[in-house]
C-alpha cells in the first residue's frame, strides 16, 4: 500500500481531478474504477470522485508501486539547460524576462524544453524551490503569456496559492501591465476600445457585438515623420490585441510579420536584420492582489531592453529614446 498526505497546494479540489494530476498516464476510465473497487481511499475510508480533499488529509492507494511507477510522470528527469533573465524573485514568484524567439509555454510536443515554463521548472527543481515527488499535482506555472516573438515580462507563481490569487487579479484587471513598441508614422495619443475576433491565424478588429471587447491605451513618447516610440497600456489582453489595434490605425509595429507594413518590414530586415516584431512587455504594476501577495500591492518591476530594439530606437530616435523608456 502506498499512503500520502496532502499538501497546501493540492487542498480544496476534488479526488478525482487531484487523481488525473497524480497519475497523468493513466486513463481516467480507469481512475474511477480504482474509486469504485475502493482500490483508492481517503483517511482509509471510501471516497467518491467528486468528494473534496483538503490539506493533511491521507490518501492510501492499495495498487502495486509498479503499476502506480507506469502511470507517473518522472518530473525529476525534466531537467533542461535554462538561462532565465531573472528580473525578481522570492518564495510565492519570479518574474523573468522572456527573449524574443522563445515559447511561453509548449504547443506541441517539439517543443519541451524549448520554453519558458519547463526551464522555469528545471530552474526550480534545481534551486530546491519544487519537489515534483512531493508536490504530485501541482506544478510551477505562469500567469501571462507574450507571443514567440514578443520580448518582455512573464510572472511565474511557485504555489497554488499565488498561482490563484495572481490569475484573479489579472482576470479583474487591476494589474498593470505596459508594453513598449516602434511603430510607423506619426501616432497620435489614443485609446482603442473595440470588439476583436479570432479568424484563422489573425486577430481582427470589428465594428459590431461579435467578438470580445478590447481595450488598449497608446501613448506616443517620441516620434518624427515616420516613426514613433509608443507606451502601450494593455487593459485587457486578447491574443494579438497590441498588433492588431495599431494596425487598424496604421500604425503597425515595424518587423511585424503577420500585420505589419510589408515593404517597411523588408527595410529593416536588410539594414537592421529585424525579424520580429518590436514590442517588449517591459514593466507590471501590482495592484489588488489578495491572500499570500498582498505583499507586493504598489510595487512595479522593469525589464531591460532587447539590444535590436535599443539598436533601432538609437538609428531612428538618437540618444534621447533612452531617456523616454524608463
């Protein structure tokens, strides 16, 4: 018989969805049938599917250890070489900021181990900060995302605890999250509120009830004839929502493949060798947050540029771009 106790950050869910985490290879089909046949228990009684577990509650498995050991993922054997850009760190998050050209979270199976969230994982499985063995259904995760080719901060959460209390307060909108981008022309100061859909691989803005309400804020902070250093305000957060409002107002963002400026994109690929699009997610005020982060209420975090963006701001803006983009 196998026994183990459950822990902070697997309290307050149901058994079998606590299960399904627990033995990830196993068909849930199965699960239930181990539920049924009482082959699976809580405090030594029967337990049903959906009946709660809470913290210090003990759960026995009276299968064998090596049909438990086929239905487990070895979480310890997912370790990867990582060089996090660690902008903060302390026991509930880290924020890191994520380079251009690198996946916030898998999309496929190609691609483990080549993105944020499992070098954040090795990274904490190696500093000691997460114990796969002990923490079976939880696992490190991050609260916002950024495209493969957008640069700039992403919050990782180390419990369930923060994990929660971080994904309500962006849900509800009081964390600030800014964005900085060069875009074509001379862009005048702006907030767009406007309905966007999703059709294929684009987002795009219409004018009617379809779609979801987004709202962004534009702030120009240095421009001439052609281009112009814009402050984004990002109020909600739909996929592609920065790229897509500015190219309505054309104002795209230069290097912006899917929605930029085509001859404009291919000027800079030449000279600069630009191959995405210029936007960085560069600062996150706190604001609103409950439970284990009220800690961080007020407080803002930066990260630094990337080096193309600096090159092409110095080429277009001169020295003074510095200056606006702190």
């Amino acid at each position: 018989m196998r026994e183990i106790k459950v822990g902070v950050n697997d309290s307050k869910q149901r058994m079998d969805r606590f299960l399904n985490k627990y033995l990830p290879k196993a068909p849930k089909s199965l699960i239930q049938k181990y539920i049924r046949q009482k082959r699976i228990k809580l405090n030594k009684k029967r337990t049903k599917p959906d009946e709660l577990i809470y913290e210090g509650d003990l759960i026995q498995f009276y299968i064998y250890d090596e049909v438990l050991e086929e239905y487990e993922e070895d979480k310890e054997a997912l370790i990867y070489d990582n060089n996090l850009d660690i902008v903060y760190e302390d026991e509930n998050v880290i924020l890191m900021n994520k380079p251009y050209g690198k996946l916030s979270h898998a999309a496929s199976s190609e691609d483990y181990g080549n993105n944020l969230v499992d070098e954040l994982v090795s990274y904490l499985i190696l500093k000691g900060d997460y114990v796969p063995r002990i923490e079976k259904s939880f696992t490190p995760a991050i609260s916002n995302r950024l495209d493969r080719n957008t640069s700039g901060l992403i919050i990782g959460c180390k419990n369930k605890e923060s994990l929660n209390a971080m994904n309500s307060a962006i849900a509800n909108g009081s964390i600030e999250k800014y964005y900085l981008s060069i875009v074509k022309g001379n862009l005048k100061d702006i907030t767009l509120k406007t309905n966007v859909k999703r059709e294929g691989t684009k987002t795009k803005v219409i004018k009617s009830d379809i779609g979801k309400e987004s709202i962004s804020e534009f702030y120009n902070l240095l421009s001439n004839d052609n281009y112009s250093l814009v402050k984004v305000n990002l109020i909600t957060g739909r996929t592609h929502q920065i790229r897509s409002h500015l190219q309505s107002i054309n104002h795209p963002i230069l290097g912006d493949g899917k929605y930029g400026d085509k001859s404009l994109n291919e000027k800079f690929r030449k000279e600069f060798g630009l191959n995405r699009q210029l936007l960085h997610a560069y600062k996150i005020v706190f604001n609103e947050l409950e439970g284990n982060l009220k800690y961080l209420n007020g407080k803002s975090f930066r990260a630094k540029l990337p080096e193309d963006f600096k090159t092409i701001a110095k080429e277009i803006f001169g020295d003074e771009y510095e200056n606006k983009c702190k």
